[in-house]
C-alpha cells in the first residue's frame, strides 16, 4: 500500500494493511460540534497529505454523514492506496427532521433514526447503504459496532453475516468495535476474525486491554486497532485541563492527579503527554494501529507531529518506577 512514510501493519491472517496511525471519522459526522463539508474535506486531504492511508467511519456518525464525507475524499484514489473501514449494526431509516438535531451527540438535522440489527439482512442492507453513501465499489473491513447491550445477536448472527461477506470477497477483514474487553476477547475466541477495535481500554490511563483481550489476540492472531486513546481529552494536550473530560464525563479528582503524574514523567524526557499516548498503544505486537479522531487540518498536523516524536525507552521504564505504566506492557 502506497504511503508517504507511516508504518503499515497487516491485519490479523488477512491481506488488509492499515497505518499505524489511522483517520477516525466521528468528527466528520459533527460529533459535538458542527462541521461543513470544506473543514471536512481539507482535514482529510491533510491527513491523505501526511502519508495517513487507513480510514474509519460509520453510518452511526451523523447519521451517514461522515461516511459520505469520507467517501467523497477517497473516490478519486486509487482503491489499492487506501484502507476503509466502516461498520454495521444500525440500519438509518429516513423520517422528517421537523426542525430537530440528531439526539446522539452529532450536531446534524435527525433526518434518520437508527434501529438496532445485527441479523443477516440487516448486516447486508447495512452494508449496501454504506456503499451508496461512500460512492466506493468496496470497503475493506466491516465492524460490528458498539454491540455491548446487543452481544448474543451480534455474535449469533452479525458474526455469521460478516464472515458470509468475506467469504464472498464483499469485505477482506472483520471484526467487532466495541469498549467492553471482555465481549471483544470473548469474540475473538469463539470467532474467526481479523481485528477489533478497542475504545479507550488500551491508553496510558486504562490498561485493561492487558487483562485478557491482547493475551487472546496473540494466541489467535488477531490485530488490534485502538481508538480513543486520549480517554476523550484527558490526554490530548500536553498540560490535562482540570475541564478534561475521561471517556466523554468530566474527569474525577483521582483520573486528573494521575494524567498529571503522567505528565510530568513525559515532560522529564522531553515527551509531550499526547505523544506519549499516542505511542502506548503500539508497543504490544498486536497492536496494529491508533486511530484518532479529527475534524481540521491543524488537529491532523498536531496528531501526526506528535506521532512522530521520538520516545526514549527510558520513558517507559520510568512509568514503569513511578507505578504509573503496568509491567506487562512491553517497552
């Protein structure tokens, strides 16, 4: 795959290959604030610009709109140059607006409502949607997405349904995104997939990943890709805010006491915090890449400088002292 100079890594037993840093497109769906199409595409353009090749999206993020958004930046490339991904799980079924926002976080018109289904059909139609909306012949992987409160449909049925599209050549990968570790290391023992996408469990300040998901991805081969690795905002300026926010709540009094030690450590080694957050994920092996949320070019070009900084191993072994980093992380 053709990449100005990130790192690709392949997922799990497939052909797929991702960069290690990857584009999250919840932003594009303006996620908490709004966005119009020119922001969006100069953001992607700058990513593309910066040698980023893997992109994820969702129908779930504004309500289709960051898929089409995402689409329309990559349909003038190559198909080979690039990896997509997107998810299923929520169909989107056109209603009138009548003049009210989307009630799930994304700063648009509610021009669809979504209905939970992880069944074959749903997974398909799901599927030929998202295709409509990207205006791309194929998407690469295919995630169940946030099936937590939906787990034994999407693991009966969802999983069945992927594995059928892959078999087909419709997709080359799948897997599940999902916060809950469990689930997911339950998922990768009893199904054959490619990936998962962990939300906020695989960061400087959760370490839970470790517990049990990343030993079942190494047994089986399977590549994690990690999402939300500054929990939300407490990790994404070198200096925490007391306002950050931890997994999309205000941070506690504990959470901001430690993201602070983090910090200082960092700041000892001449590592900002979010280079050093971005950098954690990727020192297990079955880590294959961090996917970051952004919505400007100036959000890319930070993201990318501070993926790039240089770390010292001594950072990590003084984590490790200060009991801030567990010992079973490598590094």
């Amino acid at each position: 795959m053709e990449t100005n100079h990130l790192k690709t890594n392949h997922l799990g037993r497939s052909t797929v290959e991702v960069t290690e840093l990857g584009f999250g497109g919840g932003p594009l769906g303006g996620l908490f604030a709004p966005l119009d199409d020119g922001s969006a595409a100069a953001a992607l353009a700058a990513a593309w610009d910066a040698g980023i090749r893997y992109y994820d999206t969702s129908p779930h993020y504004g309500l289709g709109q960051s898929e089409r958004r995402t689409g329309a930046a990559l349909r003038r490339r190559a198909p080979a140059a690039f990896t997509v991904s997107t998810k299923v799980g929520r169909l989107l079924v056109p209603q009138d607006p009548e003049g009210r926002q989307d009630p799930e976080g994304f700063r648009v018109p509610a021009t669809h409502r979504r209905v939970w289904d992880f069944s074959r059909d749903g997974v398909r139609r799901s599927v030929e949607d998202s295709l409509t909306r990207t205006g791309l012949d194929a998407v690469d992987i295919l995630y169940l997405h946030d099936a937590e409160a939906h787990f034994e449909d999407a693991l009966r049925e969802g999983y069945p349904a992927l594995d059928e599209l892959r078999a087909e050549g419709v997709v080359r990968a799948i897997g599940a995104g999902m916060y809950d570790t469990a689930m997911l290391t339950r998922l990768v023992r009893e199904a054959d997939v490619d990936a998962v996408m962990l939300s906020g469990r695989c960061t400087l300040l959760d370490h839970s990943a470790y517990d049990d998901l990343l030993p079942a991805c190494a047994e089986r081969n399977v590549s994690l890709v990690a999402a939300s690795v500054f929990n939300s905002g407490l990790l994404a300026t070198p200096d925490p805010s007391p306002t950050a926010t931890y997994d999309y709540a205000p941070a506690t009094d504990a959470q901001l006491e430690r993201a602070h030690a983090l910090a200082r450590v960092c700041a000892a080694h001449d590592v900002p915090l979010p280079a050093a957050a971005l950098a954690f994920p990727l020192l297990h092996p079955s880590v294959a890449s961090v996917v970051v949320g952004m919505r400007t070019p100036e959000e890319v070009e930070a993201n990318v400088a501070y993926f790039g900084t240089e770390i010292p191993p001594s950072l990590w072994r003084s984590l490790k002292d200060e009991g801030l980093m567990d010992t079973r992380v490598p590094g």
